[in-house]
C-alpha cells in the first residue's frame, strides 16, 4: 500500500482559516451549534470552530454505515444522537468528507428534524462525482477525484487518522 500527499499541513491550515471567517460572517447573530460527525471530523471540526470568532457550542452525532471498509454499502444508522437541544438554533453539521451522499442526506434529515432554526453543512472534502444521492454542501474545504484519501481524521480500518496532512491510499 502506497501513500501520497494531496494536502500539506499549511494547505489545510490555509484553507480551515478561510471557511472559519466565512462562517463567522455568515453565522453572526444566530445562536450557533457545531455538530461534529464522529469520528472522522474530529480534527477538521477542533480547527474549523477554532476560527470561528462566535460563540460556539459544541456537539456530536455518530453514524454508520455498513460494509466493507473503503466503499459504504448504502445503510446508514444513527448510533450516537446528539445531547443538545436544537430548537432555534443554528446547527453547522461538520463532516470529514462526502463521498455517495448517503450519510450526509441521513444527517441532515435527522437534525432538520429536532426544530433547528437553520441547518448548514461543512465537510473538509467532498467528491462530487462518486455520488448516489445529490447532496450539496454549503462549505466545502476541497473537492477531489473519486479517490481514497486518509489521514487529518480520515482512516483506513481505524488506522492513519492521526496522520497531521491529507494522503491518497492506492493498493
Ligand atoms: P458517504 O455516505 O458520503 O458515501 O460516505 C461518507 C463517509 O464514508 C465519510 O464520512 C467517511 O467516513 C467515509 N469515506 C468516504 N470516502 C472516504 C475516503 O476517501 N477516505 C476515508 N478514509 N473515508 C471515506
Ligand atoms: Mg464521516
């Protein structure tokens, strides 16, 4: 297994730094939650909502998505729901990557649900093109080709999260 650079640390720091401020803008005046998709977003969401200059509550959901490790097989469950109360706030849901579109569909639906006065999505990477269902984020950190990256987050059966820059794994 081989691995690659596709986003150095500064890179990643750039362009965190940017989506932070644009948020701020576009956030001021809502009383506003992150909700961090476990675990991938982890370190995607402790930088983001460190450039966020708002006060910013902090919150988690965590779904799965069954099947082998490097395609998701389509069902997607809630198995951490979030502790929060949603009505009236602004929820920034926080993901590591979009890839068919299935988890980001279920979560969204999920917290439109809880009463949220608006519900925004972020994702570090986002892969239009492997889709199965349309999603469209509204802040997207980079786009990239249908590849498998690991790395800031992202893993390969539990490994290379804490790898600090984003790879590509090829077999
Ligand atoms: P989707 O439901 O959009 O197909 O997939 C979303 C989830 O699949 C992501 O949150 C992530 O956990 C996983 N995933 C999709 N593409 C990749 C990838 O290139 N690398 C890693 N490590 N995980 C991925
Ligand atoms: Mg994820």
């Amino acid at each position: 297994m081989g691995q690659t650079t596709l986003f150095t640390r500064e890179q990643i720091d750039n362009r965190v730094t940017e989506m932070g401020r644009q948020i701020s803008t576009d956030f001021a005046g809502t009383e506003m939650i992150a909700l961090c998709v476990l675990k991938g977003a982890v370190f995607f969401c402790a930088d983001l909502v460190r450039q966020v200059s708002l006060d910013v509550a902090l919150d988690f959901v965590q779904v799965s998505s069954y099947g082998n490790q490097k395609y998701s097989s389509g069902v997607v469950t809630i198995l951490k729901e979030p502790q929060l109360d949603m009505r009236g706030k602004a929820v920034l849901i926080v993901e590591d990557i979009i890839d068919s579109g299935l988890s980001m569909r279920e979560v969204f639906n999920y917290i439109e649900g809880r009463g949220a006065s608006k519900v925004k999505t972020a994702t570090f990477l986002d892969k239009p093109k492997a889709r199965k269902v349309p999603f469209h984020a509204d802040y997207v950190g980079f786009t990239i080709e249908p590849q498998f990256v690991v790395g800031y987050g992202l893993d390969f059966a539990e490994k290379y999260r804490n790898i600090p820059e984003v790879q590509v794994l090829s077999d």
